[in-house]
C-alpha cells in the first residue's frame, strides 16, 4: 500500500467521522438530548474517543516521531487550532487521556494557573 493511499484512507475516514459526529449532534441539539442528565451521559465518548484517535494517526503520519501528548497538541497546533494552545492542551489532556484512562470526563486541575477545567 502506497502512503498516498493510507493518506487517502485516513481522510476519508475522517470526513466519515466528521459527517457522522455533525449528523449526531444535530439530533442532539433537535432532541436537546444531552440538556438532560437522564439520556445516557456516556453515549458521546466513542465519537471522543474516534476522533481523537484519529488525531493521534494524523500527528504521527504528520510528523514520524515524538511523544504522544506533545506531538497531538502541535498537530492541533498547526492544522485545528492554530491560536488555542490552552485549549489544545486541555482537550488532549481531558478528552483523550482522562477519558481513556478513567472511563469518564473527570475535572482536569493546573496546579501553575489554579485552574480547574470540568467537561460541563
């Protein structure tokens, strides 16, 4: 297999997962699905999950090396969020290693800044 074609593969697979999370998330705003505690809080974290995974193929295609958190975050840095490094961080912190780690969006505290970053 050609690294065109892997290329290819994984593009499509994220425009898959884009068209997928955007079609979802409608019925949810529609359903006002997650306004209610009650409607299976969890259902989301696999989209999370893809998503982020996807994220994490992406900056090793992009960049052939380093370690994970940091090579996610330039990655994020560069092609999705170019002027949200504080965001960046988070979301690889919160959504990808919290969550996959603990089952849960659990709170994320930065003990240099004091601040505490909830999934709410």
């Amino acid at each position: 297999m050609t690294a065109e074609l892997i290329a290819k593969r994984l593009v499509d697979h994220a425009d898959a997962l884009e068209a997928e999370i955007t079609a979802v998330s409608i019925l949810f705003k529609e359903t006002r699905f997650l306004g209610d505690s009650g409607n299976m809080p969890y259902s989301h974290f696999g989209y999370l999950m893809a998503m982020l995974g996807l994220i994490d193929t992406l900056s090793l295609c992009d960049s052939g090396r380093g370690e994970q958190t940091p090579r996610m975050r330039t990655f994020l840095g560069t092609y999705v969020h170019p002027t949200q490094a504080g965001v960046n961080t988070v979301l690889v912190q919160m959504m990808r290693h919290t969550l996959m780690h603990t089952g849960a969006l659990r709170y994320l505290f930065n003990s240099s800044t004091r601040v505490a970053y909830l999934a709410r």
